[in-house]
C-alpha cells in the first residue's frame, strides 16, 4: 500500500509539472509557432483533473520493469498516456487521430509532455526511497 501511495503521490507531481510546462508554452507561445493550438489557461477546471489522472497512470509504476531503472521506466511509462490521447481521447473530442486538428505537430508535443510528466514522476519516486 504504501508503494501505491509513493507511485500515486510522485504521479501527480509529475501530473503538476506537465502541466505546468504545457501551460508556459502556450503562454510562451511556442506551441503556436509550432503551428500546434495547444494554449491551455492555467485554471484549478484544467489542472484538477490532469494532477488526478496522472496520479492514476503513475500506477503503472508497479509493474515489475527496469526496477534499478527509474528514469527508463518513466520514459517507458509515459508512452502509454500519450498513446491514449494521441489514438482514442483526440479522435473522441473531435480533434482527429493523433490530435492533427490542432496542428501537424501536435503527436510531438504530447509525447514530449508526457515525457515530463514521466520523468518528474520517477524522479519523484527515486527521491521518496
């Protein structure tokens, strides 16, 4: 049990600075000149749910792969949520497959903030051991 806490809790850390690195791109506008409409405000209806959700998918992290490492795991990990947005959450609300509605380069951001989100997550689960 405490294990699940550990992944749950260092998830929505991660879940936190994805969402965080989101939001400064669109207010940077980098994803803008990338041609991508992914602008988010950073309001607690955007961020609520995202910090849950990546809490969830951190339990991934019990699964018995690369236990010495961490960081390769949490790259691992993070494609799955991104395969999820990418082929069933997009195409579900309308943006297309792999989320090309809101511009071609959409599938390498997301990877790329998953990958936050993966990383800051193991790195969170490595530092509560």
């Amino acid at each position: 049990m405490n294990r699940l806490f550990v992944y749950f809790t260092a998830g929505c850390i991660g879940a936190g600075a994805n969402s965080l690195v989101i939001w400064f791109f669109g207010d940077l506008g980098i994803t803008e000149t990338a041609g991508v409409a992914i602008s988010p405000a950073l309001t607690p209806d955007w961020l609520y749910p995202r910090i849950v959700w990546g809490g969830i998918w951190a339990l991934l992290f019990i699964l018995p792969l690369f236990k010495s490492k961490i960081l390769l795991k949490g790259s691992l990990l993070s494609l799955i949520p991104s395969i999820i947005q990418l082929l069933i959450v997009f195409p579900e609300v309308g943006k297309g497959m792999a989320g090309l509605a809101l511009g071609t380069l959409t599938p390498v951001f997301v990877v790329f903030f998953n990958w936050i989100w993966g990383i800051v997550a193991a790195a969170s689960i490595r530092l509560a051991r």
